[in-house]
C-alpha cells in the first residue's frame, strides 16, 4: 500500500496569498488549452474553460482567507470550518476594518468573479473570452489588493 505523504496545509496570512497565486498561474494556463474562435470572440473548450475558471475562483477565495487570517477574524483552524458558503465570505469581508477603502473594493471585485468565473463560466458554459478575461483580471486585483495590506508591518 502506497502512502501519500503529508500536505502541509498553509496556516499563514503569507502562505495562504501564495496559494492563491498559483492557482491563479494554473488557471492562466489552463485558460489557454480552450483555444479561441477568432471569428466569435470566444473560448472554444468548455472543459478547459471550466477548470480554469474554478481555480481562478479559488484564488480569490484563498486571498481572502489570508486577508482574514491577517485581520485575526479567523485560525487557521477555522477558515473551513466557517468559511462553507458564498455569504460567509461576504460577511467576513464586512467585518474587515483595517483596509479602509479597500474593504468595499474587495467585496464589489469579489461579487463579480462570483458571478462571472464561478457562476458563469464554471457552472453555465459562459465562453466569452472578453468576460473571462475580465474575471481574471478582477482575481489579479483581489490578490493585488490583499497582498498590500499583508505586506505591511
């Protein structure tokens, strides 16, 4: 019997950002396996479509988790624990005080790529190319965002 070695499950605000920026990087290239039709603007394979929309998705969702460790609103422990529903994440993200400004940024930026990578592309077919870039580019400013205020002492 094969035995798997342990996964190290990332406990910190830091570890947690660099999470989410690699599943970004795999959605990236995985997003390029759809191909495009240059005729119609869109992205030709649903299944490369789908999987690279739901790893953007989780990026988003990882940073938000480092931003919650950062802020102290969560442990480690409890990110999955609590973090089970779209709505918990929006409810944390009201609960984040020290971003300022930020804050309504993040959840504007997060409610889109909800809707566009996660319901739209992930679960509708959704193949526009300009929406799904557009997602993408909302999961870089989300991760952006998250990793200034991390970053400070």
């Amino acid at each position: 019997m094969r035995r798997w070695p342990l996964l190290k499950v990332p406990t910190t605000p830091q570890e947690r950002l660099e999470l989410a920026k690699r599943y970004l990087q795999n959605a990236r290239e995985e997003i390029k396996l759809a191909g495009i039709d240059r005729r119609t603007g869109i992205y030709a394979d649903i299944k490369y479509i789908s999987g690279a929309a739901g790893k953007a998705y989780l990026a988003t969702l990882e940073a938000l988790k480092a931003l919650f460790l950062w802020e102290g609103l969560l442990s480690a422990k409890d990110l999955n624990r609590r973090l089970k529903k779209v709505d918990m994440y929006d409810s944390y993200l009201g609960r984040v005080m020290r971003i300022g400004k930020d804050r309504d940024v993040l959840k504007v930026l997060f409610n889109e790529v909800y809707k566009l990578l996660h319901l739209g592309a992930y679960y509708r077919e959704l193949q526009s190319k300009k929406a799904i870039d557009d997602g993408f580019e909302k999961v870089e400013k989300i991760i952006r965002i998250v990793e200034k205020h991390i970053s400070r002492p």
